[in-house]
C-alpha cells in the first residue's frame, strides 16, 4: 500500500529491468511490486543516476516490452 504515497516519475527501476507495457502473466505484476518496493525501501541519488542511465541504454538499444 505504500507505493501509492510515492510520487510517480517519469521511468522506474521495474521498467528499466523489463517489467513494463502489457501484464501478461501474475509473474510481471509480482516482480514490478518487488522493483517498486525495492526502489522505496533503497533510494539514494546513485540509484536514481543508475536508473536514468539504464533508461538512456534502453532508448538506443531497445527493448521488446516497449511499445
């Protein structure tokens, strides 16, 4: 329930590690809850750099959850 006290951004650690777009089995939905409480629980600038970073690699490479 606490990820509803946070403010959304604009990318997150589930989406740079694949869990995005479309929730096709419990597994997604599971595992995006797992980021997302991670991210919560951790945060610190540095990961918000590594999450930015890994969001920029994402844009030039690509990823196939990305629509």
């Amino acid at each position: 329930m606490f990820r509803h006290n946070v403010k959304p951004g604009v990318t997150g650690l589930a989406q740079v590690k694949g869990y995005r777009g479309e929730i096709k089995n419990d597994e997604d939905i599971i595992n995006r809850i797992k980021y997302d409480n991670f991210y919560i629980e951790n945060w610190s600038l540095v990961l918000d750099i590594r999450i930015i970073f890994q969001t920029m690699i994402n844009v030039f490479k690509g990823q196939k959850e990305a629509y």
